[in-house]
C-alpha cells in the first residue's frame, strides 16, 4: 500500500527553461544553441556541464558560478523562483494531500533551492535536498534518508522524476514504487529507453499521478 508521494525538484516541480536561458546569455551564445547542446549531452548521458564545455571550451562551473554571483549577487542567476513552477504543481500536490497521501519534495539541489521551494509554501509535508542530507541521488543513502523522513517503508513510497538514472532505477533498487514524468529533455528522451519499463507507471503530467496511484493499489 502506498502512503507517501515523494517528487524530484529539477523538471519535475521546476521548469528550468529561464534558467538555462540565463546560462545562455551568461555564455554569450543563443538560447537554441545552448538548448541543442543541453538535449545532446541527455541523449549521450552526460552531464549538462559538458555541454557549457563545448560551448566554451575550458569552462570551469564553480568558477563561473563564483564570477556570476560577483557580477550580479541580488539575481536569479542559475537559480529559480516561485514563477517557474509548472501550473500543475500546486493542484496535483494539494489532490494528493487532499486524498490522504503524505507528500514529501526530495531532490539533488542546494541550501538556495531549499529556501526557494520553503517561500513557496507547497502543499507539501516536508522539503529536502541533497545540499541538506550531504548525499546526492543516484546514492542509495539519498533514498534511504527519503524512506526516514517519511517514516515509511521503501515499498510504501512512491518516488516521482524525470529520469531513469537518477530517479527511477536507484528509487526502484531502494525498494520504492516508481513514477517516471515525462517533461524535460531527459524525461522526453528516457521514456523512450527500454528501461522505462522499469518505472511502475510513466505519466505525462501531475495531475495523472493520483490515478495512477489508485491503479497501483
């Protein structure tokens, strides 16, 4: 029987597309170029760091956070805000509680994300992220801290993102139920592997997980 509902941050609550259009600019190319490199590093499963590399060789990330931070301290920058929830989040999440399920918000994501996703005031239980835990998915101890902060059994949960690498298959190892979202490049693209089949369920929006969840039950 699932009791917790638990979701990824990053293409799963958050729409990053103003964020990688800030990258864009801040990387001095167009937003279709950056897009492009960003959907082939998905398809190659490599990191979206590797694409600010191969549209500025020799590109150091924590570097260029730092300069960014300088150039522009009181800004998004690579960060988001209440307006970039997806429309879906606030009512899908609110069913969710409204029919009894725990709701919990886990992701890969840091201490300025947490403060975000809290000023928000999500019809969520409880926020975590893996700046918080100082463990990061696909690591089984991320999911093992999931499992302690709901206070639930692995079988109990039901784990919510958009990705098979980090969400899906490492939940599923941990002895959760899963639910692989289609909606970002790597959610579009993972669906389509064979080990999608992997997921319990494969939805395309949140409001299709609580019916989804009555059919699991």
């Amino acid at each position: 029987m699932i009791k917790a509902v638990v979701f990824d941050v990053g293409e799963t609550l958050i729409d990053e597309t103003r964020i990688w259009s800030r990258w864009a600019g801040r990387l001095g190319v167009s937003e279709f170029v950056l897009m492009g490199a960003l959907g082939g590093m998905a398809a190659l499963d490599r990191p979206h760091s590797d694409a600010f590399r191969l549209v500025r060789p020799g590109f150091d990330l924590r570097a260029e956070e730092a300069a960014w931070e300088r150039d522009d301290p009181d800004g998004l920058r690579n960060h988001f805000d209440a307006d970039d929830l997806y429309p879906d989040v606030r009512p899908a999440l609110a069913a969710l509680r409204a029919a009894g399920f725990q709701v919990i918000i886990a992701g890969n994501q840091p201490k300025r994300a947490y403060d975000a996703l809290i000023a928000m005031d999500l019809p969520a239980d409880s926020v975590h992220t893996s700046d918080g835990w100082g463990v990061a998915k696909p690591e089984q101890e991320f999911f093992a801290k999931v499992a302690a902060v709901a206070g639930r059994e692995s079988a109990e949960i039901l784990y919510v993102g958009d990705r098979l690498d980090n969400d899906v298959l490492p939940a599923a190892a941990a002895g959760m139920r899963t639910a692989l979202l289609r909606r970002g490049p790597w959610g579009y693209l993972h669906a389509e592997r064979p080990g999608a089949q992997d997921a319990d369920v494969i939805v395309d929006d949140l409001h299709a997980v609580l019916p989804a969840l009555r059919r699991l039950m």
